[in-house]
C-alpha cells in the first residue's frame, strides 16, 4: 500500500469538508509532518500546546504518568485520527503525554492556523463540537470499564472503542495492534491480553491473526461484560454487611424491656 502523504491525509480528514477552498490551502501552506519513533513523544505532559495533531499512520497512546513511575493510559490514537483540540481551545500546556507504540507519521496544524478557523467558520466548530461530545463519550466509558469490569472486558471494550467512526474514521474491521499494544491501551499486563483476546476468540467475538485482530462482532464486543469480578466482590461486600450488621434497639423498645424484667 502506497504511503499516504501529508496532503492527501488533510484533504481526506473529516474536518476537510467543513473548510472551503482558500482556507484549505491555508492550512496546506502551514501544516507539517513529524515522525515519532517508538516510545518517542508526540507531545509532552507540561509542554505548551502549539499545535493540532492527526496520525497519518502508526499509533500513539495518550497517557499521564507520576513521579513514582506508574502510568495511567486513557487511550489510543490510529490513523486518521485526531487529538489536541481540548488543549487547543484554552491557552496552556499539554496535560497528557502522548507516545508512539510503533513508528509513527505526524500532521501538525500550528495553533495560530487552528484558532484562525475556530473563530471564522461556523461548519469547523460544528465538527468541534462532534469531535469533543465523541471523546467525552469515550473517556466516560473507560471510566466505567476501568472500574467495575474484569481484564478480559476491558480488552474488549478498549477494542471496541477504536470503532468510533467519529474519532477513528479509517479503521477496519482488522486492527494492526500487537499483544502488546492492545495490553498497553487496555492497561493491563501482555500475558492478560494475551489470554482475554484468547478468550474473546473463542466465544466467537474476533479472531487473532499476525500482525493483530479482526473483529467478527463489534456489538458483542462493546456489551461484552466477561466475569465483572469487580461486581461480585462488591457484592460479596454488601451480603457480609447485611448478614452482620443489625439495627439498635430504639428507645421504646428499651424502656417495654426494663418494664416488663421481674
């Protein structure tokens, strides 16, 4: 498959169709590609934000990390996706890191180019506002995913979220992810990803090929809630309280008690 270019990825971006002709080529003369290497950073957590970024090709997690090392990914970026618009809109710094899990191809639009048509054209604010109701949507998802279902659901979940045609126009019904990426945006170990896409393959929901997956059935995969361990241990919880906790006697009951003693 023949390397897409920097223009053409533009031309075909979503947003494309909102811009008319002058404003395109404006933002053609402006726009630049980077190339990230594997592990590098597309933008960096604390950085000023300077620019709205597409991924052209490769893939890149978005994430925030602490001083002590540990690393709480959000989600993943594919190509022909885009991201920054949030931090674009107010005047700050990145508060994410973004990472390349492969080699990957960037389009850059400079803040300036990007605020020139928030403030011009109304259809561009329209897809704005589409884009950032699309990742709100998201993050809440994870949000929930994260923390009342089990590894094996959360493989299948953070799958099917790649199926946003509003955040991840060009993907397939193959996702080109390895065991490790798919554990990295999952955010759990490569073995649980291993066994939980081993598991999801034999209820019939994708199928594990070289080089990633194909999903054989997306709306199986987003109501996938596979053991939801989280759940029963809550449950578990509620049982042992209302076994072992009884209410305090009240006043009257107290009092008929003393009343009634020989």
């Amino acid at each position: 498959m023949a390397m897409q270019t920097l223009e053409t990825m533009l031309r075909e971006s979503l947003w494309s169709t909102a811009l008319g002709a002058d404003e395109m080529e404006r933002v053609l003369r402006v726009a630049y590609e980077r190339r990230v290497g594997v592990g590098g950073y597309a933008v960096r957590q604390g950085e000023p934000a300077d620019c709205w970024i597409g991924v052209i090709d490769g893939l890149a997690k978005m994430s925030v990390s602490q001083p002590d090392g540990r690393i709480s990914t959000f989600t993943g970026v594919t190509a022909g996706g885009w991201f920054g618009e949030g931090s674009l809109l107010q005047a700050g710094c990145w508060r994410y890191d973004a990472v390349a899990v492969r080699e990957t191809r960037l389009a850059c639009v400079p803040r300036h180019a990007f605020e020139d048509l928030v403030s011009s054209n109304f259809a561009f604010n329209r897809f704005l506002l589409a884009q950032l109701n699309a990742r709100l949507s998201l993050f809440i998802g994870l949000v929930e995913f994260d923390r009342l279902l089990g590894p094996e659901a959360r493989v299948a979940r953070c799958l099917a979220s790649l199926f946003d045609p509003a955040l991840y126009p060009r993907t397939s019904s193959f996702l080109q992810l390895s065991q490790e990426e798919v554990g990295l945006l999952a955010a759990v170990s490569r073995q649980r990803a291993n066994a939980a896409l081993h598991e999801l393959a034999g209820r019939g929901l994708l199928r594990v090929e070289f080089g990633g997956v194909t999903v054989l059935d997306l709306p199986g995969l987003r109501g996938y809630c596979g053991t939801a361990e989280p759940l029963r241990a809550v449950t578990r919880c509620m049982k042992t309280s209302n076994a072992t906790i009884r209410p305090a006697p009240s006043a009257t009951t107290i009092t008929s008690r003393r009343n009634s003693s020989p």
